[in-house]
C-alpha cells in the first residue's frame, strides 16, 4: 500500500493543501511560470548532475576510453528511461486535469491507477532490458574495444528501471499537484550522494564505470524514497478510500492512451539521438568521446528548455481542466519571451566558456586531450546556435501534450526523428569529425615533433583515403618514438597500412 486510507474526518482539502499545491488557473501567467519552472529548473540541473558526475569522473579519472564507454550508452538509455519518464508524464495530465477541474475523487484514482501501471511497466522494462543490453549496444555500432565497459555501466542502470520510475512518477504526481519544490530537494540530496559514491566506488572500491552505474542508481533510490516519504506525509489529498483502490478500466484505459504516446515521443526524439550516436561511432572512439563530453555539457544549458516545457504542460493541463484555454496562449507568450533571452545568453557562454568547461570531463594525462576539447567545443557551437527552434519544440510540443493531444504531439516527434536520421546518415560521414580533427592538428605549432600528433594525424590521413600521407606520418612519428610501430599493429587504420606497404617487416616476421 503506497498511500494509506483517508482520514475520517474531511476538512476543504485544497484550503488544507494551499502550503502544497498550486493552482494556476488563477494569476499572472508569466509570475506563476516563473516561480513554478525555477524549482523545476533546479530539479532538472540536479537529475543532470547524476550523469554530468558520471561522466566527469569517469572521464577524469578512468581516461578517454571509459568516457567513450559511458557516453555511448547515453542514448539507448535516453530511448528505454526516456519512454518510462515520458509514461509518468502522460499519467500526470489527466492528474493535472483533475486537479483544474476539483475533482478530487477522480483525480487520486488517477493517481492510484498509475501506481499500478507504473509498477508492471517498469519491472517488464528493466528485466528485458537488463538481460539483453549487450545485444543492444552491438546493435548500435559500439566499437568492440568499449563493448565490454559500455555493458558494464548500462546494465545496472536497466536493471534498476523501477527505481528511476518511482522517482519520476512521485515528481510528476506533485508537480501536476502544483508543487515543483518538494522534488527538487530530493533530488538535490541525490545528487549529492552521487558525487560522493562516484569517487567512493571508482576511487577508493575499484570499481570502474559499474561503480559510477551503482552511485547513480542507489541516489535514485533516495530521491524517489523522499518523495513517496513527502507525498504520504504532507499531500493529504491524496490519502485513498477503499474504492480509490479497486481497479477501473475506463481509467486504464484514459491513463494508457495518454502516457503510451508521450513515452512514444520521448523513445522518437531517443531514435534520433540514436541515429546520430552510430553514425558517430563510425568515426571512431575519439569522435564518440568528443560528442559524449560536449553533449553532457549541452544537456545542463537545455535543462531550462524541459522545465519550461514541463510547466507548460502543467499550466495547460489544470487550464484546460478549469476551461480557461485563454490563459494557455498567455502561458506560452510568457514561456517563449523567458526562452528566448536564456537562448541568447547560453549562447555566448558556451562560445566563450566551452572549452575549460569540457575539459572538465577529459583527464589530463590523456594524449587526445586537446584534440577531444577542440572537437567538443565545435559540437557545442553548432548545437547551441539552435537552441531557439529548440525552445519552440519544447513549449509548444508539451502545451498540446497538456491539452490531450498527445497524437499530434507525437506525430511532431516522428518528423523529429526523420531530421535526425537525415543529417546524421548523409552529413556525420562528410562533415565529420575526422576532417575536422586532421585540420586541428595539422595548425598545431609542435605538430612536427610530436610523436603522439602525426600518429593521430596517420590514423586520420588513412580514414580520409590518402594513403601516402598516412605512411608519411605514421614513418614520422616511430622516428620521434620507435614504441609506436608496435602499437600501430593494434590499430585498424595503421595495421592496414603496415601488411599493404610492409612496414617494418623484420619486426613483424
């Protein structure tokens, strides 16, 4: 039993409740999504901060090769947690509806019926999930030589689906309530934990990339424990009657409709991500370590794109239960003025500020170390000078979604995911980041007389065909380092070259 029975004795629950909910059926539309979407905004910094923690350690302490490893997963996580999530954020629109409309007697059967479905999803989920991840990496083009840590940090993370779930469902249940707040503090805590179970596990129990996996889950498990502990406590209005509990087909069947096609949209807009992630795992581990670091970074500055999309979803959801559909053009007049500023001002910071920020996930002692940044610090450009027709995406996608048109919301993610493909299997192969890293290193004042630089530059040089130059380099840097002939004939790109031209053949005889 999640939430206990009610109480005999009834008072006016949203006067009791004034100190937890919001209603923001009332009020100046630009004040309530201000004051609602920075708790929110919070929440999301923090529920980054597990994998931005992740990733920093691990990269910083475990190199450039566990960083790829974790960062390869990102993805086909955001794909299979994504459609969790996106289940609990469908479940919370009619919640929200309910709420708008005062019906408090539907609105916690909504509730109860979502712990239900909540429940048998999540555990399908992870099971399926979990056994199957190494098939699932090897479907994406993980490259061999990371296989094997990619399965190690994701699996866990599977198999613990239930455990972000319970946080995610308790969370959209308060802010569909109005209350953004309360989540944030268990959030907050959680990740906090997280920082000091990374370095616990990786630092001082050797664990590798599974123990940034096991820090990650067992602060989910706080967060959402805090939150069930917040809402039995102090969310009255949701205390069940016996009938409360009985399962209802119609509300089955209205949760069911909304939260597939939201969880469908957020497992579409992960198939893009997904495109992009094997094209790029073509180019190598230096390219997936590039785009890993600067999309982690990426993923902080778009927080405030979800937490306003998120409140649109609230605000549109009690509005349209309170028929006051005025109010949700207000609402996003208000979102997309807030959006726009942040959208110019993220801009500049990551322009100027990019590259010690990314650098904050590359070790130091790493050979690629400025090859990564540079590459990194080109993804962010790019990405961020978009982020306006992001913000739009966002806020308008998540306001139908709040009105109940989940289809239509849904539909606006296939073409997302038709765009993704597209630029991700045409141009990652031409514009990739091979040429761009051969540039890089060519204008390096020491590139001449740096062994580790002409052997990438080799290595380069024979991805982009031109052979000769390859051997020119590759013959350059066992000058400067003779170790390398050696570990030449472990990379593909060289060893290829090597049996071709025979390259020290008394050596490999």
């Amino acid at each position: 039993m999640i939430f206990p029975p009610i109480l005999h004795q009834r008072k006016d629950i949203h006067m009791a409740q004034k100190n937890v909910t919001r209603d923001m059926t009332q009020g100046s539309p630009l004040k309530l999504i201000l004051t609602f979407s920075l708790p929110l905004l919070g929440g999301f910094l923090f529920q980054q901060l597990y994998s931005f923690m992740d990733t920093m350690v691990v990269g910083g302490v475990l190199g450039t090769e566990a960083l790829a490893a974790v960062g390869d997963t990102g993805s086909l996580n955001f794909l299979i947690n994504g459609f969790c999530m996106g289940i609990c954020s469908g479940f919370a629109i009619p919640i929200a509806q309910a709420f708008g409309a005062k019906d408090e007697t539907e609105m916690r059967r909504y509730v109860m019926h979502s712990v239900y479905l909540c429940a048998v999803i999540s555990v399908l989920m992870g099971l399926l999930t979990g056994f199957f991840a190494p098939q699932l990496l090897r479907m994406l083009n993980t490259p061999e030589d990371i296989l094997p840590l990619s399965v190690a940090y994701i699996q866990p993370v599977f198999f613990a689906i239930p455990v972000t779930v319970l946080y995610n469902m308790c969370g959209g249940v308060m802010r569909s309530l109005g209350d953004s707040k309360t989540p944030v503090i268990a959030i907050t805590i959680a990740a906090l934990l997280n920082i000091v179970l990374d370095y616990t596990f990786i630092l001082a129990f050797h664990m590798g990339v599974e123990g940034a996996a096991w820090a990650t889950v067992i602060s989910q498990l706080i967060s959402g424990l805090w939150c069930l502990l917040v809402i039995r406590k102090r969310f009255t209005i949701l205390k069940m009657q016996p009938e409360d509990k009985r399962i209802r087909a119609p509300f089955v069947r209205r949760l069911l409709a909304m939260g597939i096609p939201f969880g469908l949209q957020y497992s579409i807009t992960a198939i893009g991500s997904l495109t992009v992630t094997y094209a790029v795992n073509g180019i190598g581990t230096i390219a997936v370590a590039a785009v890993t670091a600067g999309g982690k970074l990426s993923m902080f500055f778009c927080c405030v794109f979800d937490a306003l999309a998120s409140t649109m979803a609230t605000f549109a959801g009690q509005n349209v239960g309170a028929k006051r559909l005025d109010r949700i053009n207000q609402g996003l007049k208000a979102s997309s003025i807030i959006g726009c500023v942040y959208c110019v001002l993220a801009f500049v910071a990551i322009y100027f500020f990019g590259k010690p920020l990314v650098g904050l996930f590359i070790s130091q002692d790493s050979a690629d170390r400025q090859l990564v940044i540079d590459m990194a610090q080109q993804f962010l450009i790019i990405n961020s000078a978009l982020y306006i027709p992001l913000l739009f995406v966002n806020i308008v996608r998540f306001s139908i979604q709040g009105l109940g048109y989940t289809m239509i919301a849904m539909i606006a993610g296939l073409m997302e995911l038709v765009g993704r493909a597209v630029v991700a299997m045409l141009l990652v192969p031409s514009l990739g980041y091979d040429a761009a890293a051969y540039r890089i290193l060519r204008a390096e004042p020491d590139a001449a007389s740096t062994p580790d630089i002409q052997y990438m530059l080799a290595i380069l040089a024979s991805r982009l065909g031109d052979e000769e130059q390859a051997v020119t380099y590759f013959l350059r840097s066992v000058e400067l380092r003779e170790s390398l002939k050696f570990r030449g004939n472990l990379d593909p790109e060289i060893s290829r070259l090597i049996r071709k031209y025979g390259l020290f053949r008394e050596d490999f005889e």
